[in-house]
C-alpha cells in the first residue's frame, strides 16, 4: 500500500481519514504533553512527602521545593510560609483547602481533549465507511464492473472504521492512565496539606531566619531576672 494508495482511500472516505489523522495527531500530543508534565509532579509530591516524613524535613523543606517552584505541591509550602506562628492549625488548614482547590483544575487539564478525541474518532470512521459504501454501491451500477471491484471497495470503505477504533482504543488506554495518575497525585496533595497541619510548629521554627530566633527572649532566663 503506498502513498498514492492511502490518498486515494483518504478521498473516497469523503475527507475523513485527513479528518482522523490529524485527532491521532491532537490526541498523541496531549498524551505526551500530559504524561510528562504528571511524572514530573508525581515524582516531586512523592519527594516531598519522604522529606516530611524525616526528622530533618522541616529543615530542607524549602531547599527541596525550590527545585519544583511551579507544582501544586510547592504551592502548599508557600501558603504555610506565608501564615504567621499565631495561626491556629484550622485556619491553616483551611487556607491550605483553599489553595488546593485553585491547583486541582489544572490537573486534568486538556484532558477532555482527548475524552472528545475518543468518542468523535469511531463516528468520523463510522461516516467515513457510509460515504465510501455509496461509492463502492455506484460501482454496481456498471454492468462491465467485477464484483471483486464492488468488495474491493467495501473492504477500502472499511478502512475509515477500523482507523476510527484505532484511535479510539489508544486514546481510551492513555485516558485511564492519565487519570489515574490525576488521582494519584490528588492523594499526595490531600496527604501533603495534612502534614502540614501537623508539622506546622516546627516548619515554621525551620522557616525562620537564624537572627529572628536568637532575637527572641528566653522564657528561662527573662524569669530569672523578673525573680532578681
């Protein structure tokens, strides 16, 4: 099958099988668009999270966010920077909900492209079958035509449903990975703003400069001299 051949078919789909080439073309530049852009938060979320596990994460916590400034989860980290020592661990929470619900619409992001992509590819092949069915039915028309040409063109007209499924089937499998991994990485935020909460003294006793601490009185000795 060469190319004079595939263009050929292309125009007795009516047009259609340009149609599907250029949603395979949408459909695989959101799947890699998608896909790496989730790796990369999946493997920082799950960096982060190591951190804050250890005794010591409240020290590089910001060191470690520094090298993904632009994910949802650095955004956390900078919402519990900006609160002051005062804040009581529900009002964190509660702005730590707020900037969580800013970042999870763009988690699925494009995705409904290939949702669309998915359901528009079968019909286009399903019309692209139809259009090249009248052309093989006017073959028989001509009493000279075989009817090796009349199956040969319904067998070319098939062509159009079989690229439209294909399509289909690729951009459904991607589709559910995708979004599992958009789940995926809404648990680590869900998990990330809880450790937050409950690490919210010393993170902030991390986060501050080393003059602020050594500014700041000592309970012990300001006693000792009120005593004197």
């Amino acid at each position: 099958m060469n190319m004079t051949h595939l263009i050929q078919l292309a125009n007795d789909s009516g047009g259609t099988l340009y149609l599907m080439a250029i949603l395979l073309l949408v459909a695989l530049t959101v799947i890699i668009e998608r896909t790496r852009y989730l790796s990369s938060m999946l493997h920082g979320g799950e960096q982060i999270i190591a951190q804050l596990k250890t005794e010591q994460g409240a020290g590089a916590l910001l060191t470690l966010t520094s090298r993904w400034p632009n994910l949802p989860h650095s955004q956390l980290i900078q919402v519990l920077r900006q609160e002051s020592a005062q804040t009581t661990p529900q009002a964190l929470g509660e702005h730590l909900e707020e900037a969580l619900m800013h970042e999870v619409p763009t988690l699925d992001r494009a995705l409904w492209v290939l949702d669309t992509v998915i359901t528009l590819a079968p019909l286009l092949g399903l019309f692209g079958t139809i259009i090249g069915m009248f052309n093989a039915f006017n073959v028989m028309g001509d009493i000279q035509n075989g009817t090796s040409q009349i199956t040969g063109g319904i067998a070319e007209a098939l062509i159009a449903t079989a690229s439209g499924l294909f399509i289909a089937m690729i951009g459904l499998l991607f589709f559910n990975g995708l979004h599992n991994r958009v789940r995926v990485v809404v648990h680590q935020l869900e998990t990330i703003k809880l450790m937050l909460v409950n690490r919210q003294v010393q993170l902030k006793a991390a986060a501050l400069p080393r003059a602020d601490v050594a500014s700041q009185p000592m309970p012990q000795v300001s006693a000792i001299q009120a005593s004197i």
